[in-house]
C-alpha cells in the first residue's frame, strides 16, 4: 500500500513538473536574448559586489588586528620605558647625593 502511495505520489509530481514545462517554454522561447544577457550583467555585478565587499571586509578586519598588535606592543614598551626611568632616577638619586654628601667632609677638596 505505501509503495502504491509513493508511486501515485511521484507519478503527479512528474506530472505537474511536465505541465509546467509545457506551459512556460513557449514564453521562455519568446522572450529576447538582450533580456536574458542583463540578467547575466546584473547577476556578475551582484557577485563582483559581493567579492568586493568580502575583500574589503577582510582586509578591514586585518588592519584592526593589526592596529589591536601594534597598540599592544607599544603599551609594553611604554611599560618597558616607565621602569627604566624610574630605575635610573632611584640610582642617580642615591649616587648623586651620596656623592655631595661625601665632598664636604673632605677638607683638601672645597667645594667649588
């Protein structure tokens, strides 16, 4: 029984297929070839659109992770900066005043 069903099934649908075909391909004989050729223009204008907009897409989502990287590295930089500076000013300090501290007490060496 549902071999029969399937089969009446797919029997009707061939038919309306067939029906269809025999309807439409008269119009589609009549219509002009320039029709048919802008159609074929607008479609590649569609997907030169699209490739286009998935170039510029990418290359957009590679410039921001470009720019995210080198944001990133220059921060550690910076950091890499700050701690030099802070070393060489706790140094020079000590050092610098050590040094002055020691000259006065030398009595051959006044200060000039």
């Amino acid at each position: 029984m549902e071999q029969l069903i399937n089969l009446l099934i797919a029997l009707g649908s061939l038919g309306g297929i067939a029906f269809i075909l025999y309807r439409k391909i008269p119009l589609l004989l009549n219509l002009p070839p320039e029709k048919t050729e802008e159609v074929k223009q607008s479609v590649v204008g569609l997907l030169k659109a699209a490739v286009q907009e998935k170039i510029l897409d990418t290359t957009l989502a590679k410039a921001r992770n470009l720019a995210s990287k080198t944001e990133a590295r220059t921060g550690e930089w910076l950091e890499k900066l700050r701690k030099k500076s802070e070393q060489r000013k706790e140094e020079f300090g000590e050092s610098y005043w050590d040094q002055l501290r020691k000259k006065p007490q030398d009595k051959n060496n006044p200060p000039a």
